[in-house]
C-alpha cells in the first residue's frame, strides 16, 4: 500500500479529536466502489486507560447502490494514530501500525488459508475480525464485532477460570498454527524477530524503565513488610533492559512461533452464551505481533490480565491445557514431529518468568489503573522521560488499591523463584 499524502496524515490529531477525518474518501475504500454514502456516525470507542497506541472509532455507515434506494448499513471499527507528539513519533519509528496492517492483510490470511487447505474449508474458527484494505498506512479499518454480541470484559474485575481457559486454548491454536506454517515455510516469520522489547527500541525501554522502576520501588517500599524486595527492584535497573531485550529474542532451545504480544483483557472480545459463559472470543490489536517464545505470550496474559485466585489455583491447569491443544492442533495441521511436554513447556516458563514480572510491573498496573490515574501520553515528553521530571505519571497507577491487592501477591513469588536477583 501507498503511503499517504503528508497532508491527509492523521498524526495531526488532536486529544478532543471528534473523528470528523474519518470521512467518505476513506470509507468509500472499504464499500462497494459504486456505493453512496448517505451518513456517517463516529464515536470514540475507547476512554482514557483502555488504548494507548492508538485512538479507536465505531463508525456506523449508511449507503445505497445505484439505481436502488435500499439503504445497507456497515458496522466499523477504524483506529488511527492516538494525540500527542510523543506518542506519535514512537508509533512511527516503531513501525508498529505497519505491522499490525501486514498481520491482518498478510499473515493471517495466510494462516487461515493454511488451516482450511489441512483441515478444511471453514474447519478452523478464525480468532481475529475481519480487515478492511485501505490505501493508508497511518489507519486501521477493521469489521465492528459489536453487532455480532462481542464485547470486552472488566479489566478492573479481570478474568476468571472460564474466560482464561477459552483464551489459552486460542492462544494455542494461533500458536500451533503459526508454528506448523513455518516449518512449511522457514521464512514466513522473518520480519516479525524484532519488536518493541527487542533492539530497535532499545532507546525507548531505556527512557522508560528508569522512571517505571522509581515510580515502583517509591510504592512498594511504602509498604509495610516489603523493604527487602524494594530494595532488590531498585538494583535491577542496570540490567533491566538487556534482560527484557534477551528473554525476548527467539531461541533454538524451544519452539518459536508468532504471538499476538500484547494479550490483556482489553484486546480480547468475548461472546456469551444466555447463562452469561463466555463461548468464543476473537483478538484485536497486533500492533506488537512478533517471533519468539510462546511462553513470553504466556508471561504476559497470565500475570497480567487474571484473577489472584484463579491465577493461584489454576496457573499449572492452564498450562497443561495449553501444551493439549498445541500438540492437537499441531497434529491436525500435519506436524509429525514432537512438540515440547508440559514439563518442557514448565521450564520455558521459569526461563522467561522475568517477563511475566516487568509485563506485572507496567501492563497490569495500567490495567488496574483508574481512568483518572492512567499515564496521560499525550504529555510526555522525550526530555521529560529521560531526566525522570514526569515519573508522577505512572506513579498514581502504582497507588491503585486494586494493583496493590495483586502485586503485593506476585512480588513474593517472584522473589522466591530468584527472578529479583
């Protein structure tokens, strides 16, 4: 796809931006090319804490073809690129929304036509809403599930056993498949090794940890009983970095595949059955797809995005059904080789569980965070980051009650497994 002319670049965007950009030009794209439009509705989708790489729109679009005065209707989502210069430059060195286009436009057709040409036309239930192809670059249009009863959970309440287990049964079936596909096709992953933890944004996980990890260490050591372990959090900032960065990176002693990267409550939809159980449930948001580990996709949703509870009680349970249904997708696809066992898959997870404590440390308090608390990313500044003057941003996260109640239960377990040290 072209890139778009610099003076329709929705990087202009203002913070009370009312989506008046989102206009028959570019929906005309995404109808059929003789439709027209008879109205657009545009409302923001999201609030403040629930999307930070992005500003998302429900358009709902009115149209009638030629010669009919039938009017149709489409339902969508479009995402642009979220207010403020700080934000705005980091999306685009970071490439992330390029990526996030070539995932729908590219890979997972890709992966849907594999599936289908194994198991079947229309056997393998698709995990991702449809994509509509424009010519931007800077903009996403993607199917509105909202229609079809998909919604998002509490990311305050997060998820219970039933709604992990229907997620890590997904994961597993992305997972499988991607890993099937590039064993066909060795290539198939080969610009998706870097990412935002990786070295291309060393520069920026450097300008962050620093503030992140006082902002932390400040709270924690607030807390009674916990001056011990705020003391080692604060000694990992020398090699916080360098350990995000290499605990990342794709590794010959395990299985590689693609993950969606970032897998918390808020870019999971859910449909529900009458009773109120969740029954299927589709990703969004692959702006951080990347190769790697499948434990590091783990890592992330498991300690950030489940209940105390249920993450105590069910945490192993989680992870045998996840290495099942790998190894029967796999099998499905054609893979005659051997995959890891839970065992193996178990010390993956102790090898990564680094990850699971810095994704614990940013994600979840951002999950937990009130709207009112949550980073305001339209102000940062590059200087301001780099010389701490705005660590108060995320420390109002960190005194959040509900990030309190579940990190005040993590920190201890990952200090006895020596992920502290």
């Amino acid at each position: 796809m072209a890139p778009s002319p610099k003076e329709d670049n929705i990087s202009k965007l203002e913070p009370d931006d009312d989506g008046s950009w989102i206009d028959e030009q570019l929906l005309q794209q995404v109808l059929d090319e003789k439709a027209i439009i008879v109205n657009i509705d545009v409302k923001r989708a999201t609030g403040k804490g629930d999307n930070y790489l992005s500003l998302i729109y429900r358009t709902y679009v009115k149209y009638r073809l030629p010669e009919s005065d039938d009017v149709h209707s489409k339902d969508l989502v479009v995402k642009g690129f979220p207010p403020g210069e700080f934000m705005q430059n980091y999306i685009d060195e970071t490439g992330v929304f390029k990526r996030e286009i070539s995932v729908y436009n590219d890979v997972l057709p890709k992966l849907y036509a594999f599936a289908d040409s194994r198991l079947g036309s229309g056997s393998f239930k698709k995990f991702s809403p449809a994509f509509y192809e424009t010519s931007r670059e800077d903009i996403l249009i993607l199917e509105d599930l909202k229609p079809q009863g998909f919604v998002m959970a509490s990311r305050k309440n997060r998820l219970d056993y039933p709604h992990a287990k229907l997620i890590i049964q997904n994961l597993a079936r992305f997972h499988a498949l991607s890993f099937v596909y590039s064993e066909c096709y060795p290539e198939f992953l080969s610009d998706f090794v870097d990412s935002l933890f990786g070295e291309m944004n060393r520069k920026r996980l450097e300008m962050f940890m620093p503030s992140l990890l006082k902002g932390i260490t400040d709270t924690v050591r607030k807390w009674e009983g916990f001056g011990e372990i705020a003391s080692k959090l604060d000694r990992l900032l020398d090699t916080f970095v360098d350990r995000i960065i290499n605990v990342n990176n794709p590794t010959d002693a395990f299985v590689n595949v693609l993950i969606h990267g970032d897998c918390w409550v808020n870019n999971i939809l859910f449909n529900y059955s009458e009773a109120g159980v969740p029954k299927d449930m589709r990703f969004v948001d692959f702006q951080i797809a990347r190769k790697t580990s499948p434990a590091i996709e783990l890592q992330y949703f498991l300690f950030t995005s489940l209940r105390n509870q249920v993450r105590i009680d069910h945490f192993e349970d989680l992870l045998r059904e996840y290495c099942e249904v790998f190894a029967t997708y796999a099998k499905k696809l054609g893979y005659t080789g051997t995959v890891f066992t839970y065992e193996d898959l178990q010390k993956e997870i102790n090898r990564t569980l680094f990850f699971g404590l810095s994704s614990a440390m940013t994600t979840m308090a951002a999950v937990l965070a009130e709207p009112e608390d949550a980073p305001d990313m339209e102000n940062i500044t590059e200087e301001g980051m780099t010389n701490g003057d705005q660590v108060d941003i995320f420390v109002k996260m960190y005194e959040s009650p509900l990030f309190r109640d579940a990190f005040e239960n993590l920190l201890p377990y990952f200090d006895k497994q020596g992920v502290l040290d």
